[in-house]
C-alpha cells in the first residue's frame, strides 16, 4: 500500500480588510467650528462630518465615531460621538452628524489622533481608522470628516 504524500498547506497570507465604509474624497476638511455651530468659537476643537451613501444621501442608523489620540501633554483621549445626534446645519448633516469635542483650545499636532467609524449593535467597525491632523488656528479648529458607503 503505498504511503499518501502530504499536501503543503498554503501559507496564510493577511488579507486587508474590507470595510463598508471609507472616507470620501476630499475629507478631512479643515473649517472653523462657528461653521458647524454659531455658538462654538476658538475655545472648541474636535471632529464632525456625517455619514452618506454614494449620492451623499445621509445614512443614518445605530453607528458611533470613536475618536482615539495622544494630547499635547501626553494624556491618551477617547471620545464617542453617535451617528445623528449633531444638526450641523451649515454643512449638511441633518440625520447622519456626529461631533466629538477634544479640547477646549486648538493646538497643533500630525496624525495624533485616529477617527472610526463603529456600529453600535455589534461594536463592529465600519470603516478603517482615518488619521488626521489639528491646527492651533480658529480657522481650523473643526476636523470635518465624511464616511461614505461604498458601492
């Protein structure tokens, strides 16, 4: 009887993942935070955008934005901010907006901190996490971030 030879398994390979939600192009925009809210001015800075479909349709639904990064003094955040819970009326996110507040001062900092997209039933993320940067300039003290569904 003759022996069976094995056969090699093939050798596992990481496979990127495939989130149903990137960000758009064009995002992060940098715009002072007034334009998100009249009431916020230069003692706000933080992240906002909404959540659309191809056609920039909101998308609302059972979703959060956590927002992870390093502070100037070296303190680790962590902010939430839930899918449809901001009215950034000037700049469309009526049913889809979230915002995240990090610091009561604008300060300066590289790819400090991350922003993803979550879905809040299943703690599963939507989308990878975007780096972005933050400006100590009232000018740009908002972070306006877009999660499109990809087709």
């Amino acid at each position: 009887v003759p022996t069976p030879t094995p056969t090699p398994s093939p050798t596992p390979t990481a496979t990127p993942a495939v989130y149903p939600f990137i960000l758009q192009e064009g995002s992060p925009r940098y715009l002072p935070a007034a334009n998100l809210d009249p009431q916020l001015t230069c003692d706000w800075l933080g992240v906002a955008g909404v959540v659309v479909d191809p056609q920039n349709n909101p998308v609302p639904g059972r979703m959060a934005v956590i927002v992870l990064g390093q502070m100037p003094n070296g303190e680790f955040f962590q902010g939430v901010g839930v899918v449809g819970t901001a009215n950034l009326n000037n700049v469309g996110g009526l049913s889809s907006g979230f915002m995240v507040q990090i610091s009561s001062q604008p300060f300066d900092s590289v790819n400090a901190f991350t922003a993803q997209l979550y879905d809040l039933d299943t703690g599963s993320p939507l989308s990878p996490p975007v780096p972005f940067d933050t400006f100590a300039s009232c000018d740009k003290n908002a972070v306006f971030l877009v999660f499109q569904k990809q087709p």
